[in-house]
C-alpha cells in the first residue's frame, strides 16, 4: 500500500478489492473439527476460484489463530511457503493434529 501524496498522507491506496482471512479459535477439544471444517472450506474455495479465473489467487489472505490454532495458522502456513499451494495443506494440519495428541497423551 502507497500513502497518496494529494495533500492528505493519511489516504491510502492500492487497498485490494477483495480479501480472504481464516481465523482460528483456540481451545484444544476443537482440533478434529477444525481439521474438517477447514478441508471443506479449502475445497469449496478452491472449485469456487477455478469457476470464477482466480486459480492463481491464493485462498486466504490472511491466515491467524489463537492458543493452540495460532500453531495450526502457523503449520498451513509454512505449508504453504514451502509448496506454494493450499493443495494438502489439510493433511498438513492432520498430521500435526495427531502429532500433538500422542505428545500429549505421554505427558
């Protein structure tokens, strides 16, 4: 974003249209929910950006979580710079998810 140089600094501009933002409550009972609520998002996003010519849009914006779920924001995230697609980012999350549960479950 570019500050406008119209005689007032505090415009604005270049702001994007539209923007995608996942945001993730914490609370640990909620992870197999989330993990499958998130699967089904991505994928009705996802044909809904093919029918529409935005494939080469990224699905979220902006993707940001607490307690727990900003680890699971921090794990698609990672995801997703290291393979440039949100494609299996879900079983990203899944694996993490059974991850933790098995530390868990030793402590």
């Amino acid at each position: 974003m570019s500050n406008s140089n119209s005689g007032n600094n505090n415009i604005i501009t270049n702001i994007p249209a539209k923007e995608r933002a996942l945001v993730l409550q914490g609370g640990g009972s909620l992870g197999a929910y989330e993990v499958g609520a998130y699967k089904a998002l991505y994928e009705w996003l996802s044909e809904k950006d093919k029918k529409e010519g935005r494939k080469k849009n990224p699905t979220f914006d902006i993707i940001a979580g607490t307690s727990i779920r900003a680890m699971n924001a921090a794990v698609l995230t990672c995801y997703v710079i290291e393979n440039g697609t949100y494609e299996g980012s879900a079983e990203r999350l899944m694996i993490f998810g059974i991850i933790c549960q098995r530390i868990n479950s030793r402590c």
